[in-house]
C-alpha cells in the first residue's frame, strides 16, 4: 500500500536529477542559514518555498508534454498580456516597474515568461517540423524580442536577458545558420554603442563598475569588492560554516540572496565551490541527457532550453559575484534565499522530469 | 517521397540539433573551467592578499581616551573632575533628515531646546560623519526606554562617556578655565606639536586658564584596543588592548576658601583682585567679577547662553584679573616715593606746604588735590598715608617721566609678569619713548605730573598691582606669581612641585627706603590714613595703599560728583596691601569697577581675605554658601546656570 502510493508519486520523477537537485538544495539551505545570521526564521522560511517549489515541479513533471505544448499558446498570450498590464498599470517598487497588482495578489509576469518563452518558441519549432525557413526564424525572433523587450523597458535587465538566452537556446537548438548567427553577432556588436545610449543610468554604471570596480569602492563597486573578499580569504579550505568575517560582519551586502555565493565561497572555501560547480555540472549532465533523448521536437528544444537556462542562470550569478561579469540581479540556483526564481527553476525541472518520463508513452 | 524527404529533414533537424547540444556541452565546461579559474586565482593565488582585506575590514583600531586628570585647590578641594555619563549621540550622515529623527527622539527622551540648539551649533561647526551628542546625562530609564526604540532610529547611539564638571561653577571659573570641543584652531595646534595620534578620540581639549595651560600634563597618554567591527562600524567585541594612561592632576596654588570669600565679598560690583603670596608667588586668590560657569562649555555651549555671555555689557568673559588695564590711580604712590628715594629726588624729610593744587613753572594749569584746600604741610610719610596728589605731582616732575618709567619697570609694571595662565595684558609704563612710537608725538612736562598720582597714560592690571605689592612685602625680591603648586603623577601618585623660574635674590630696592615706605603704608590702615575703617580692630598690622581712577576725564575745574554720573563713569576703587606687615603672608591688589573709593569699598574686601587667610575667621555667610566638593553632583551644575 505504501509502496504503491510511493510508485504514483516517484513515477514521472527522475531520480538522478532529483537526487542532485536535494544535494544542491541541502547545500543551499545550509548557506542560508548562515547567510541570514542564523535566523531559523528566514531559514525556515526557504523551507516554505522550497515546499511550494517542490510541489509545482511535481506538478509539472505530472503534466503530459502534450498538454504543455497545448497551453504553451496561451500561456505565452496570458504573459504578454500581463507585461503589457505591467508596462502601463504596473507598481513601481525601488525605481522598477514590475509588478502587477491583481487585487487579491501582486505577481510579476516576466517570471512567467522565464517558462512561457521557451515553451512556445518550442511549440512553433515542433509545428514548422518539416523544414524551416528562414521566415520562421524571423517570426521566433518576434515571439523572442517583444516580452524580452517589455521587461527590458521596466528596467528589469537581468530577467530581459535570461529570458531572451533561453529563448535564443530553443532557436540555436532549431538550427538557425551559423551565417544568420555569425551576422547577428556582427550586427550586434556594431549595435553596442547604440544599445548604449539606451541603458538607463544605473545599467551603464553596473557595466562601467564590473570594468574597474576600484572606481566606485562605496557605491557601486563596494558590493563586488566585498563579496571578491569574502570569496578570496576563503582560501582553499574556508573559515567555516557561520565563521566567515566578512559574511558575519555584514560587510558581503545582499549576502543572503544574489551574493549568497561570497558567503559559501568565504565559508567553504575553493572546495566547497568545486562542490558546488560539480553538483550543478551533473544536474546539466542529466538534463542535456534528457535532452538528448527526448522524442520529439517540442520536448528536445524545451529540455535544451531549460538545460541551458539553468547553467546560465549558474554561470551568470557566479560569473558576478565573483567579478568577471556585470551585477545584473540573477539569483544563484537553489542556493539564494527567494521564493520566485526557485519556484520557476523547479517548475523548469519539473517539464524536464516530465520529458524525461512520457518519452516511451510518447514512442510507442 | 514525400515521406521520404520529411524522414530525411527530421533526420537532419536531428544531426544538426545534436551536434548544438554537443555544442553547448562544450562551452558549458569552458565556462565552468572559467569559473574554476577565477576561484583559483581568488582563493589559491591571492589567498592572502584578500586575507588582509577582510581582517583590515574586521578589525579596527579604536583609542581609548584616557582620563584627564583632576585640578585640585592647595588643600585638596575639587575643582575640575570627572564623572561618567549616558549621552546620545547622532552620525548625521546616516540620518537622512536629522530634525525629524530628533522631532522623533523627543517623544521617547526628553529633548530641551536648549539641547536642539546646541546640537545645531554642533551641526554647523563639524563634519558630517562625527558622531555628536544631542543629549548628555542620559538618566538610566532615559537609556532603556531609548534601548527599546533603538530599531526606530537608525545612526543614534548612546555611548558612556567621561565627563568634565567643575563642580564649584563659577568660583575661580577665570583661573581654572574650562575645555570645549577641539575646534580647528585646535586641530591645527595638535598637529603643530606633532600630538595628532595622542589626540585619536579625544573630543575636548582645555581652552582656557589652567585647564588651558596645563593641556599637556591634564590629557595623559592615549590607549588603544583592537575590536572587530561590522559593516557598520560597530564593535562587536575587544580582540586586545593597550591601556591608556590617565593625565596628570594638578595642585593648584588657589586657597579655594579664601577665592570664595573674595568673590563673595564683591557683591554685584565688577572687578578683578589678585592676591598672591609675596614668599613665593602663589597666586592664593585670583578673581574676576562677574564670573560664568565653565560647565556652560563643556559640551558645546549652545548659541543663546553664548550670546548672554559674549554680549553682556558686564563682560563675564573677561578675566579682569589679568586682563583689565586700569589706571592705578593712588596705589602707584608707594612705588613713586620709593623711586624718588631710590633715585635720591626726595628725601623722607623733604616738607611741602601743599595749598591744594599744583601748578607747572609758567603753566597756568592747576592740577587739583583730592581734598579741598589741601593736606598742609606734607611729607613722604604724610602723603601716602593721607594720599597727597599735590606731593606727588611735584616728585613725578622733578623725576620725569624715564626715571619713573624705569624704576615702575622693576616692579613689573608695563610688561607681563608671566603668570602660567594665558590670556595677560602687559598694562602701560608710559615713557618718552613710548609716546613717540605709540603717537609720534613728545612727551609733555603735564603727562608726566597725571602719571605721578596713578592717572593719564599710566595702566596696570590687578595682578601686576598685586605682584608690585608682593615684592614690596618681601624685601623687594622680585616674584613670579604663578597658579600652579604641584603636579601630582597619574602613575605613581607622587607629588611634583611647580618649575619656577629662577628666582632673582638680589632686592630690587634699599631695604632703608622699603622701611619707610612700608611704614608709611601701614599707616595708612590707621587713624589718619585712608583706609582706617576697613582696618578698625585689625588685630595684625597691615600696610596698604588706598586708590580711585577716574574712568571718564573731567574738566578744569569741574567737580566730580557721583549724583550727576552715570554709574558706570563713577571712579574705579583700588587697593593693595599685604599683612602681616612685619612678616608678610598675603599681598593684594583690589581692583572694584566705579567703586569710587579704595577704602570703602576695595578695601573691605581685603580685609575680609587678611581675616580668613591669618585669623581662620570666615565671614558668617560664606561657610555655608560654600559648595562642598563631595555634593559636587554633576547633574545639577549645569541647571543652575540654566
């Protein structure tokens, strides 16, 4: 009886993926309570959105991938719709307009967008299955560009990007020409300085820092000074869970959530982050695996895409704590303290478990 | 066929898809690889160099400011302490609107206005990022109900400080001085005597009298300690400490009994009196009237008791005693005669018939006695102690007025006596000389005759009139009056003795012609002499000289009459004296703004003081008026003065 409620629950889970994912939470879970002083309230309170987080993904990895690719439309609709809401009747919260006021609960509607982009790029592709022109390239840029460009605008930079990467996997994926893409790349560089002249203030500074954070040591560059710090006296083996200086002291700011990696690194020192780097590594693994196995077109672009987010959503955040990319705001996975984005990676997970398991229903 | 060519694109779509994905491996463990990289380079090769960063980001270096050391009467008695005390204290960088936040702050610990307006002025004259008080005094349940607001007002902190009170409020005030927040006159002195590093910490510093002059022996040597720190700068706990060492107290000369007895004994007059012991040149009394009390300085004065004090036509601030040049009117007689002596221009018989008026060789001008038809006939005796102008403007003349100036000098008159307290005026020994340089103008026969009875260019202070007086009561050794007895070290609690300079043996005058001054100047307290009355029952003998300057001139021939004067033109009252005459203890010299008469109202004083420092007799009201130092509880001082 047991087991047999255990089976309908494990059955469209994928084991190596959710045993990675429990080891990295763990981690993550450790990290924020010393990140957050000890609190078991905060602590106790990424354990509730850790649950809740749990819960869609096994929703999700119930959902049929039919079913996703069915309402991937009209997700995708729904999201625009609210960007838009957003861009005209949105909250203005810390000089940023993104949220959206619906009465009973405020939402922001680009981190429906971070699953509703690949998905529906991935539902065009599987359409267009028997050959693609270039004119579908240029009808995935739109569906791409216009709620990439709507969060741009609120400014919300860093979620613009991450969503136009996962949008642009599903198209790379697809099998745009490495001429298209070598020539957008071209056209993109010689774009830069126009792009330039469109960043907001605090986005040019956010570049400008990254370049020579030293010029700005109390403002701007005092967060990637720290959190450089923190990692650095680490050393190899670090100062220990709850013992690191800059961390405790609350010289790492944001230490809790997109600076949590200054506090792990500080703590747990070169060995814990190769730890880490291993554990997201295998949970890339297995996904680009899922990936590759997967048996059609709609499940091999969104398992892809969802691989792919994930690594960049890793890659950007450890890339800027550590100063060798821009801060633009990106969460490190699982590991930062916030309900969101770890609501929207394990629903990623989710479609992911769900590819992974439907994939013989769907062959035979 | 045309399955055949779908089953061939989707085969393509398929090599093409995967051979991306394999792609994407690729750049994935390049991108790691990068990341590995980085924390290499972060945690392996610059291990240590970010090492010292985060313990230069935790570990602060803070002074310990040592205790300054107390001040102390001849006999013991307090007069500058310490005491430990709550105060808020405000960052104004880290507020983002301070009036508000205090508009705040008032609703959980009481907030005066006075408070409001010393911490504007604070405000105005300080950098941002001090941290300033806005309260002092902190009671303990001031404290907690501020602990349990604390979260509301962020950049407010309560600190335990150490505090200066002078606990005897104004007596001495002018003596003792006070400390006030280092200013940048202040900033710009430490860092000339090379004492940056000593001063870390340290918010006051003293700015006046003893506590001013004595700077380096009261603030001691500064400590430190080594305490982590959080972002915020605030201390979470000692990692090693450096012990300060404590200033040095300092053992005044001041008979605070006998200070006290002189200030009262001036009622609402204004003036300045010194008195000096004339064995050694301690200053046993220095007063100035009105006084202030320095505790009004300590932390900050706020603009409204500044104003009071800085625009009183009374001027409190003013320390008279060293500070006031007056004409010394009759009280430079007995120095006149003893010139004369000296200089063989009079002889102690020499008689004239004096008709009450004095007149120059082919000048028609009569330069009039103090009494109506004269004294008669006058000798040196005769004339200081009945106080004869007439005598006086004729020796004056025949001396002219270099020798006068020359001798005066002798006896410190014209320039500073070099009291350790800052702040002394040299007063006027007017010359030929002088005159040129000051007016380019000659000297006249007439200047000369005013300078012979204390008047025209002539200006002392009360201490130089009391340190003249001091040296013609030991013999005419000359003295350094001084305020400090002996420094007392923090460490080994021994006792050091004031340096002096050196001491001149050699008298300044024939003790033969000292006699006979001094006589006649004890005559003075005596039937016949002019200050009779203050000296009635004097049970020691006390040589004095009585004295009144004009403040305003006067015409020829115009009487002076109080009843038509405003009074702040009434005559200045002098006197000196010291006692006992034959073995001289105490040597005084009074000075009372429009007291009129040296007898009546400079030299009550006086004998009130001789009473106290020779008899042990107080005045009735003084002994209980007199603060004991023990009830010296900080707290009420500065209400008081309110």
């Amino acid at each position: 009886m047991i087991s047999r409620a255990f089976e309908l629950l494990s059955r469209r889970i994928d084991g190596p993926l959710a045993a990675a994912l429990a080891l990295t939470i763990s981690l993550g879970l450790a990290v924020v309570y010393s990140a957050s002083a000890a609190s078991m309230d905060r602590t106790f309170g990424q354990v509730r959105n850790l649950a809740i987080a749990a819960i869609a993904m096994w929703l999700f990895a119930q959902v049929h991938p039919r079913v996703l690719m069915q309402l991937a439309l009209p997700t995708y609709i729904a999201g625009l719709g609210l960007l838009v809401g957003v861009a005209l009747f949105g909250e203005i919260r810390n000089g940023a307009r993104r949220w959206l006021n619906l009465g009973f609960t405020t939402i922001q509607p680009s981190e429906v967008m971070k699953i509703a982009v690949p998905l529906v790029l991935a539902w065009y592709f599987h359409r267009r299955e028997e050959g693609l022109r270039l004119r579908d390239f240029v009808i995935a840029a739109l569906i791409l560009v216009i709620p990439v460009g709507l969060i741009a605008r609120q400014p919300d930079l860093g979620t613009a990007l991450l969503i136009f990467a996962s949008g642009f996997f599903v198209i790379f994926l697809a099998g745009l020409s490495w001429k298209v893409l070598v020539s957008l790349v071209a056209a993109g560089a010689a774009a830069a300085p126009f792009v330039w002249s469109f960043l907001h203030d605090y986005q040019r500074q956010r570049v400008l820092t990254l370049l020579d954070p030293s010029q700005d040591p109390l403002g701007a560059g005092y967060h990637i000074i720290q959190s450089t710090i923190a990692i650095g006296s680490g050393g190899i083996l670090g100062k220990g869970w709850l013992n690191g200086t800059q961390a405790q002291l609350d010289f790492v700011p944001e230490r809790s959530t997109d600076f949590i990696l200054a506090v792990f690194g500080e703590e747990f020192g070169l060995v814990g982050n190769i730890v880490l780097m291993v554990l997201y590594l295998l949970i890339i693994a297995r996904g680009m695996m899922i990936t590759a196995n997967a048996s059609t077109v709609f499940a091999r672009l969104t398992a892809g895409a969802i691989t792919l987010a994930f690594f960049t959503y890793a890659f950007v955040n450890m890339g800027m704590v550590t100063g060798i990319l821009p801060v633009v705001g990106v969460p490190l996975p699982m590991v930062s303290y916030g309900g969101t984005a770890l609501l929207s990676i394990l629903a990623g997970f989710g479609i992911l478990m769900s590819i992974s398991t439907h994939k013989q229903l769907v062959a035979s | 066929m045309m399955v055949g060519q779908a089953m061939r694109d989707q085969q393509r779509e398929l090599t093409v898809f995967r051979s991306r994905l394999m792609l994407s491996g690729l750049a994935i463990l390049v991108a790691f690889g990068l990341l590995f990289a980085r924390f290499m380079w972060l945690q392996v090769v610059q291990q240590s160099y970010y090492h010292t960063l985060a313990e230069q980001n935790r570990i602060s270096v803070v002074p310990v400011v040592p205790n300054r050391g107390l001040i102390l009467d001849r006999n013991g008695l307090v007069l500058a302490a310490n005491y430990s005390a709550y105060t808020l204290e405000v960052t104004p960088s880290r507020v983002a609107n301070v009036e508000h936040a205090i508009d705040e702050l008032a609703h959980v610990v009481d907030v005066t206005p006075r408070d409001r307006r010393r911490f504007r002025k604070l405000m105005e004259e300080s950098k941002n990022f001090e941290s300033l008080p806005i309260r002092t005094r902190l009671s303990e349940e001031e404290v907690a109900r501020f602990a349990v607001n604390r979260f509301r007002f962020p950049g407010f902190e309560i600190k335990a400080r150490p505090f200066r009170s002078y606990p005897q409020g104004e007596l001495a005030s002018h003596a003792v001085g006070y400390i006030g927040r280092i200013n940048d006159a202040d900033v710009k002195r430490i860092e000339a005597a090379g004492l940056t590093t000593n001063y870390k910490g340290t918010d006051h510093i003293g700015k006046l009298g003893i506590e001013g002059a004595y700077e380096k022996e009261l603030h001691g040597v500064t400590g430190s300690e080594q305490v982590e720190i959080d972002a915020g700068g605030r201390a979470i706990r000692s990692l090693s400490r450096n012990e300060p060492v404590s200033g040095n107290n300092l053992v005044m000369t001041l008979d605070l009994k006998l200070q006290k007895i002189a200030e009262d004994a001036f009622g609402d007059y204004k003036g300045g009196l010194v008195a000096i012991d004339p064995r050694n040149g301690e200053v046993l009394a220095l007063v100035s009237r009105p006084g202030f009390d320095p505790n009004l300085f300590v932390d900050g004065i706020d603009p409204q008791s500044w104003d009071a004090l800085n625009n009183s036509p009374d001027k409190p601030l003013n320390n008279r005693a060293l500070r006031g040049q007056y004409p010394p009117g009759s009280t430079i007689k007995p120095f006149m005669a003893l010139a004369a002596l000296e200089y063989k221009k009079r002889s102690p018989e020499y008689t004239i018939a004096d008709p009450g008026w004095f007149t120059l060789p082919g000048v028609a001008h009569r330069y009039g006695d103090w009494k109506k038809g004269g004294h008669g006939m006058v000798n040196m005796h005769k004339a200081i102690e009945q106080s004869c102008d007439t005598y006086f403007y004729g020796l004056a003349n025949d001396m002219g007025i270099d020798l006068i100036h020359d001798f005066l000098t002798r006896f410190g008159f014209g320039s500073r006596t070099g009291i350790d307290i800052d702040g002394e005026l040299p007063g006027l020994a007017p010359s030929q000389e002088w005159k040129q340089q000051r007016f380019h103008q000659k000297w006249y026969a007439g200047d000369t005759v005013s300078v012979g009875i204390g008047q025209g260019y002539m200006l002392a202070t009360p201490l130089q009139l009391a340190t003249a007086t001091a040296i013609l009561a030991n013999g005419g050794r000359i003295v350094h009056p001084h305020l400090l007895k002996a420094i007392q070290d923090a460490k080994t609690r021994e006792m050091h003795p004031a340096v002096l300079p050196p001491e001149d043996d050699h008298p300044a005058v024939k003790p033969e012609n000292l006699a006979l001054v001094r006589d006649a100047m004890v005559d003075v307290t005596k039937p016949g002499g002019t200050a009779v009355v203050a000296f009635a029952n004097a049970p020691y003998a006390v040589a004095a000289k009585t004295g009144s300057a004009q403040v305003v001139g006067m015409k020829q021939g115009e009487k002076y009459d109080e009843r038509r004067m405003k009074k702040e033109h009434w005559d200045n009252a002098l006197f000196i004296a010291f006692a006992p005459a034959d073995d001289p203890k105490i040597a005084v010299g009074v000075m009372v703004e429009n007291g009129q008469h040296g007898g009546s109202t400079a030299a009550p004083i006086a004998r009130k003081m001789f009473d106290y420092y020779l008899l042990g007799k107080e005045p009735p009201q003084a002994e209980k008026a007199l603060p004991k130092p023990d009830e010296s509880a900080p707290a009420d001082a500065e209400e008081e003065h309110d």
